[in-house]
C-alpha cells in the first residue's frame, strides 16, 4: 500500500489532556521523566521512505533513488549499496541479507547480499499484495497484508467497534525461502506483527473479547496462549521488548507513540506530532525505538526504558482523548457516572487522578467539598496557568488561593460558515448576529433538501448553550434572577422551536469535505475534520452576545471544561504530583493549544473573551425547566421555583 492510502488512517485531534516539603523530590522525578517523554532524536536526513535497523546502525532509501544507505548511530555514513529505482515501502534486514518490498507502477521484490551486493530479484506470487508490515525471519519472510477486495479511499463504508477496531480483512502470510512458495498463517482479526527474535513473532489481534497479543513460533508453526489487552486500542504499528514484556506502538488516533505493558497493566505516550504510517516503521531494538517520521521522511530514535513506578490511575469521564501521559504509564479507566462522583467525593483511595467534564452534574461539587489536592506548590502549575487565559486561571483557583484542578481543554461552541454557500442558499448575511436569526437560517437551509446534511444547529445544544450563558451572566454576588426579559425571551423562543420535534434544528453536517457545506454550530473537533479547502473558506465568528440586566452586551464566549484533580488520598501521591508537573510543562509547550494567551490556534479570537460554565445539577435547574418546556409547569411557577432552588444551591 501506497504512503498516501495508509494516510487515510491517521488523523489528529487537539490535545485536550506537592507540598512544600515534598517539593524537592517532585523536581528531581519530574526532569528524569520529562526528558524520557521528549527525548526523539532526528537523524536529519530528508526523503526517506523505508528503513532496517542492523544493530545500531540504520539501513535506509530515498524517494526515487536507486541505492541504499547505511548510516550508524553518529549520522555517519558507512556502506552504500545500488538498486534500481522503485517506489520501497517497506525494507527488512537479516542474516547479512536486505529485503525490500516495492508496490510502485512494478511490485518488485529484491533479496541483496550485503556482502558482496548482488541482488536477487524474485517473483511475487498473487496471494501477497499490499503488505504492509514485513519481518525477515529464519525460514521465510512473513507479511501482514490488507485485502484487494477492501475499498481503503472510502472508508467511511468501513465499520468502526466500540473499541476502535476496524475489520479490514487482513492476513498474515510467509513467503517461504527455499520454494518461494507460500503459506497462510491462521490468524483472524489480526492488526499487526513485530519480530521477538529469529523464530517468533508477536501478533497483535482482535476477537470478539477485545484486542490480544500472541506468540507464533515460526519453527512449529503452533500458536502461544491469548494475552487480552484493552489498554493499548487500535494501533497501526507495533514494535516488542519481550525481555521486559513492553509493547510499544504508533497511535492512528493521536499521532503518538506509546508503550505498555503486554499484560495490560497501562500505557504511555513517548513522543508525540509523529506520523508512523507502515509496519515497518517503528522498531524496536536494545531500549530504543527507531521510528520513520512521516511528517518529516526522517529517521527518528527515542529511549523507551521502561519505568519501575506504579502506573498513575485515572478515574475519567471523557471518552473522546485520552490524556497525554508525558512518558508515565497511566492506567485509565471509565466507571458509571454514580460511581465516579462516590469514589471522588468520597475520597476513595483507588484512583490517582479524576478527569472530569463540567458538564457533569457534580463537577462542580469536588471544589465546594474540597475534594482535591492543592496543587499550588506543585513545579510547573502556577506557571501553566499564568499561560493561559486569566478566566482559565480563575476557574482553577478557589476563593481561597487552592488550585484545584488543571484544565486540560475547553470546548467553546463557535459558528462556522462558508460565505458564498450562504449566499447560494439565500441566508442572511449576518445571521449569526442573534437566536432569532441562526433559527431563521436553519429554517431557510431546511427547505431546499439537497443541503440537508451541509449545515447544523442542533436545538439542544443550542437550547443548553442559551441558558448556560443566561446563568452565568445573570449570576452575581451568588443570587439570580430569572424573572427577566432574557429569561422569558429564551423560554419562548425553545417552546416555539421545540427541540423535540423542530426537524430543521436536528440536522448535522455529514461530510466535512463537502464544497457544498453551509454553516454550523460547531466545535473544535470538527477543525481537524474538515479539508484544507473548507478550512481555507470558513469564516468563523462567536455564538451570539446578549445583554446583562442593566443593558450592557456581554462580550464572552462560554464553554465546558474538561480539567484533572489529583485525589489527596492517593497513595501514588509522588508520581502523580510528578506527572501533572511534567503535563504541564507540556501543555506550555504547545503552539496550537486555545488556552494559551500566545497561542496560534485559528481559534483565538473565541477562546481571548471565554468563561467556564459548571452545569448544575439535573434537581436544581434542568428538571424543574424540562417541566415547564414540556407544557407541565407553568412559567410564573418556574420562574420561583428555580429562583428557590438556584438561590439555595449557590449559597451552600
């Protein structure tokens, strides 16, 4: 497979996420992990398009090129061999013999004796195509390949589970030496392989249980016993330490590398902004993982000694990114939400870390019962905060000075348009100037069907937007009022466009790389989804401002939060208090990151003017306002009774 068709698979998202005394042991742990998490060091070549690691030194080919280059662990070359030109994806080495693999305008395949440079080119028989991984091993050389009859330029016909796994249908293959015949391993579901040594080879798989490891002996042909993993998820490329029983793999998701234990006790990223497209493309070798940067056609080396210190357990709630772990293993888990407030609130000695939203109805609640650890004197955390914007800041700090938790990402609706299609599609064009006008918009968008599909104004979020603006803004001095004209405006205008029925408020863009698209309530997410060219002609402006009670327009942008408290009764306390100094190191370090006050994100103007909202609880606001939305309240009566309810809840 073809550089630019495994592309496909990879796709970025945004980077989401000790006292005094203790203080010193905190740095001298935090400057050791740290440097092991951002250790990557490039070779500085340019163009290369597959490698072999031979010992320490690196086998290496250059887009067409016809020859191949060894260079030792100095960047110094010290052999040269010639080939003809082809376009090699993948290349092996073994036994003083070099492979390579070429599925160019010719699928060509050459065995070279590095001894004395001869090449041998030998016939591929039909029933190897597109491989994509290639390990040389003592009796043939063994392929992971996808199928021909898989259509990988339209994978949105691919089915996704649960777990991120995707069938593509691939086997595993040898291609055996002495016949050049050759024999199908009997292994279903399988993602990837990596050498153990001369005559085994680990297979990384999926089954209806979830993903596994396991051990083929080339020499018996006989399969080990299943090792279940579902630490690790989808991984495009895996590499194996098998004397310390570590895996380590190129993450499609996030473009990281991470490493984990094949017993399945955690993982951790290593290095991250890498793109590691074919099998062949990270190996492992003698405590170091050799990488093939995609982003940069560079050759990459990183130490990835495994660590002796407990893993950090977090309790988490969000199911969208998985926290960069800064070279720590972290072992993540996703209790029931009942579960996750109880363990938090109360101060369960089980977890290290809670990650949480919000938009969760107790979220709120861990900084009112105190339910986490001051990370004030913590290295790196006043600083991280001082980066970002002042409302970031204030949203972590109590009334008394405690910093109470970390905010790791925002998540600020914006509206996103294409001008010309606006026009087409006979919208307003300043429609996103009040409520009134976006509903209109969508209205208008909704009556020519051929754009259902190219716009979105989801009437929920919008609805839940709307009132978490109203309740920050009408807030003060912990009293509100909702016996105003915005409250009332904002009731009306959802009871005539009910979000339960309203089908042009429920329509979501399909295909981000449709031309055709119109406008949306969107999100950061959706940036990394869309084309070059839709992103080149998007314009993007802040959800509509309203008025405070005395008349003034609010200027702010509201968004929920996804921020991390480190539990007080951990009793992984000193490791934890290590990573959360080092993420924030890292997080500073992030050009593209919304939250920092310098940074280049195309998203600044929205993120410069933003609050944090905390959703309150279902009993409190959102159950008595269903009521009356719902025709079963009527509005006098809602409006006292969310005053009573509200006002009690901010003045406990």
């Amino acid at each position: 497979m073809k550089r630019k068709t495994v592309a496909i698979l990879v796709c970025t998202c945004l980077v989401l996420s000790a006292c005094a005394d203790n203080k010193k042991e905190v740095e001298s742990d935090q400057t050791e992990s740290y440097q092991m998490s951002n250790n990557l060091i490039y070779y500085n070549l340019e163009d290369i398009i597959a490698f072999a690691v031979d010992g320490t030194d690196v086998w290496t080919i250059k887009e067409n090129e016809n020859k191949i280059i060894k260079y030792n662990d100095s960047v110094e070359k010290v052999d040269e061999i010639d080939t003809e030109t082809a376009e090699y994806n993948l290349m092996d080495v073994y036994n003083g013999k070099i492979y390579l693999y070429s599925m160019g305008d010719k699928i060509t395949f050459k065995e070279i004796d590095i001894s004395n440079k001869t090449i041998n080119e030998i016939k591929m028989p039909d029933d190897i195509s597109n491989p994509f991984y290639m390990s040389a091993m003592d009796d043939g050389v063994y392929f992971v390949c996808w199928n021909d009859n898989v259509d990988m330029e339209n994978m949105d016909n691919i089915s996704v589970a649960d777990d991120g796994y995707m069938d593509l249908d691939e086997y595993a293959i040898k291609l055996d030496y002495s016949t050049y015949g050759t024999s199908k391993i009997d292994i279903d579901g399988i993602v990837g392989q990596a050498e153990i040594n001369s005559e085994k080879i680990m297979y990384y798989a999926h089954d209806d249980k979830g993903y596994y490891f396991v051990e083929y002996d080339t020499k018996s042909g006989t399969m080990g016993e299943k090792q279940y993993n579902d630490s690790l998820g989808y991984q495009f490329c895996v590499a194996v330490d098998i004397d310390n029983g570590q895996v380590y793999a190129a993450n499609s998701k996030d473009m990281r590398l991470i490493g984990g234990s094949i017993n399945n006790s955690g993982k951790r990223d290593l290095a991250d902004n890498i793109a590691i497209l074919n099998g062949n493309d990270l190996i492992y070798r003698d405590g170091e993982c050799y990488i093939l940067d995609s982003n940069k056609n560079d050759i990459a080396r990183i130490s990835v000694e495994s660590s002796s210190k407990d893993p950090v357990k977090v309790y988490s709630d969000n199911y969208e990114t998985d926290l960069y772990s800064c070279g720590y293993e972290m072992s993540i888990e996703h209790p029931e939400s009942d579960n996750m407030e109880m363990a938090i609130l109360a101060g369960d000695t089980t977890y290290d870390i809670s990650e949480v939203k919000t938009d969760a109805a107790y979220a709120e609640g861990i900084k009112r019962q105190g339910a986490y650890y001051n990370l004030q004197d913590v290295d790196n955390v006043e600083e991280y905060l001082d980066s970002c914007y002042p409302y970031i800041k204030e949203a972590a700090t109590t009334e008394d000075g405690d910093i109470w938790m970390i905010p790791v990402s925002i998540d600020i609706p914006f509206i996103m348009y294409n001008e010309d299609n606006c026009k087409k599609a006979g919208i307003e064009e300043d429609f996103y100037k009040d409520y009134d006008s976006l509903i209109k918009a969508a209205d208008k968008a909704y009556e020519d069907t051929s754009l259902h599909g190219c716009y979105s104004l989801n009437a929920y979020q919008l609805q839940m937007y709307m009132l978490e603006q109203y309740n920050a803004i009408y807030t003060e001095n912990k009293e509100i009022s909702y016996d105003t004209e915005q409250f009332k405006y904002i009731c009306e205008l959802m009871k005539n466009n009910d979000p339960d029925t309203k089908e042009s408020l429920h329509t979501f863009v399909e295909d981000y790389y449709n031309q055709e698209n119109v406008f949306e309530m969107a999100h950061a997410w959706e940036l990394d989804q869309m084309s070059d060219e839709n992103k080149a002609n998007a314009i993007i402006k802040n959800m509509p401002y309203v008025k405070d009670k005395d008349g003034n327009v609010v200027e702010k942008n509201y968004g929920n939060c996804i921020f991390l408290c480190v539990n007080s009764n951990s009793e992984n306390l000193k490791n934890t208090l290590s990573y959360i100094s080092n993420l924030c190191l890292y997080m500073m370090q992030q050009k593209d990151n919304p939250l920092n006050k310098n940074s280049e994100s195309v998203l600044k103007e929205i993120y410069k003017n933003g609050a944090v909202v905390f959703e309150m609880p279902s009993n409190v606001f959102w159950d008595c306002y269903l009521s009356y939305n719902r025709g079963q309240m009527e509005y006098s009566d809602m409006v006292k009774e969310l005053e009573r309810k509200v006002n009690t809840y901010l003045n406990e």
